[in-house]
C-alpha cells in the first residue's frame, strides 16, 4: 500500500517517543533488568498461553478474521507458535509466519507438523531483517502484540509496504495489571496503541482504531513466574504482586489451585488500501 500523503515529522517525534519509552519498559530492558536471558523467557511465553482459561485468543480472533480475505494471503509477524497463523491458514490460501525466536519456531513447526497444514510458511527472522522482494506482498499483513521494534517507523514502513490490501496491528490498550505495576514497583508498563497511531499519520496513512475487550484466567503460580521474566520481579514483589491480587478479589480457587483474573484491552490499528 502506498501513503496518501508525504511524511511529516509527526512520524519521527512519536517513532523516538516510542524508542525512549521502549528503553525502561520494553520486554528487553525488563529481561536486562533482571538478568534473564529472552530465549528462556519465550519458553515459558507458550506455557503460560496455554494454560489461560477465557476468551483469548478467541475474543480477538473472531475480530482478526473479518480482515482476511477468503483464499488469500496472510504475512503473519512475529507469529509465535501459530494462535492467529491456524485459524488464518484455514480460511486462507498461504500464510507466511515471521518468527525470530528459536523457542517459538520450533513449537511453531511442531505444531505445523502435528496438525499436517501444508500452507504455513516459517520465516525464521526477525522482521528487520526480512527482504521484502523474497517476500512478496500479502492480502493482509498482521502483528498480534509483536511490536518488539525500536525503529518502529522503519517497521511500519516496510509493513505498510508489504500490504496489498490491509495493514492490522493488535497492541495493548491497557490491562488490568497496568496500574498495579506503576503502584506497586513504580514499574511503567509499554508504550501503548497511540503511538502506532501517530506514527501511521505521520507516514501518510489514515488508520481506524477499534476495540476489543476480553479476560481470562491463569493459574498464579505460572502467572508468577512470566512476571519474574517481565516486567522481572523478584520474589519480595512477586509475594506483593499476590497478597494485592488476592485481597482485591482478583482470585479465584478451581481444584485446589489459585488462579488469577486478568482483564485486557486491545486496539486493532488498521490501515486499508481503499481509505
């Protein structure tokens, strides 16, 4: 898809927002801060999906899947073990998943083998790092809470460029750990929706944002052990993080285990190619 407009330096100014916010509260930095490597971080991201009880990733699916078009094509980045890249591939005529951890390619190419789907493909790359000519273009380019970018507008670009049809970014618009962190471990949570938004304006496009509401619950234990990871807590805050979910009934007890209520929004920024 190609801008409506020139550039402007709205683009530039929220793109180093965006950098500058990335550098306290980004999964890297939050890893950093901890000591912890990423890779192991992503070994225990599937898990943790897994184990969820609610209305994800399906309160977000039923959304995703009026913007692919039947029999088309879907570049799916930063895919992970396959929740969109699955239900897409069964509607479409290929998908192309980009994934640059090595943890997730390879539950991602398990799961392909398992489920014997012939038309997922596996980049394994980082999205920087892809050539678009190799790639080509897709109906609908997709990144599903994969914006982990520092140059973003460089990235939006070359999404935007790799659309033939529609450009969909699903991101956080808030969730119901945000204020916890910031009250409890003076933690700020990652840049937002807004930015997307404003750095798309300012590359020359028009988006539309929508939202959609959704919970679930995880077991606290393995809730837990993610946050030791991001935003890496340690085990005195990770003792404060439970004694404020359960005092603020934010708990609840199935078979003997606690598991933990979370409540999210999230901002689906679309850009077409008939706006």
């Amino acid at each position: 898809m190609k801008p409506t407009r020139a550039e402007s330096t709205e683009c530039l100014t929220w793109s180093q927002a965006w950098h500058d916010h990335r550098a306290h509260s980004a999964l890297e930095s939050n890893l950093n801060r901890a000591g912890l490597d990423e890779e192991a971080f992503w070994s225990r991201y599937s898990a943790w999906v897994a184990a969820m009880r609610g209305d994800y990733p399906e309160a977000l699916l039923e959304r995703v899947r009026r913007y692919a078009t039947p029999g088309g094509s879907v570049l799916d980045i930063g895919a992970g073990a396959g929740a969109f890249a699955f239900p897409l591939a069964a509607v479409s005529r290929r998908v192309t998943a980009v994934e640059p951890s090595p943890a997730q390619v390879t539950q991602l190419a398990r799961n392909v083998a398992q489920s014997r789907i012939e038309n997922i493909t596996i980049v394994p790359r980082r999205w920087e790092d892809v050539d678009l000519q190799e790639l080509g273009t897709h109906d609908l380019v997709l990144a599903v809470h994969s914006l982990q970018m520092d140059d973003i507008a460089a990235a939006l670009r070359k999404m935007c460029a790799a659309a033939s049809r529609c450009l969909l970014l699903v991101h956080t618009a808030g969730h119901s750990l945000s204020r916890l962190s910031r009250e409890l471990f003076d933690i700020e949570p990652g840049p937002d929706y807004t930015y997307l938004e404003h750095i798309l304006l300012g590359l020359g496009y028009d988006p539309r944002v929508e939202f959609v509401d959704y919970g679930y619950d995880v077991p606290m234990d393995i809730q837990q052990e993610i946050l030791r990871y991001n935003p890496g807590l340690n085990a005195e805050q990770c003792a404060a993080f439970r004694n404020y979910v359960e005092s603020h009934d934010m708990t609840a007890r199935h078979d003997g285990v606690t598991w933990v209520h979370r409540s999210c929004r999230d901002a689906l920024v679309s850009v077409t190619s008939d706006q």
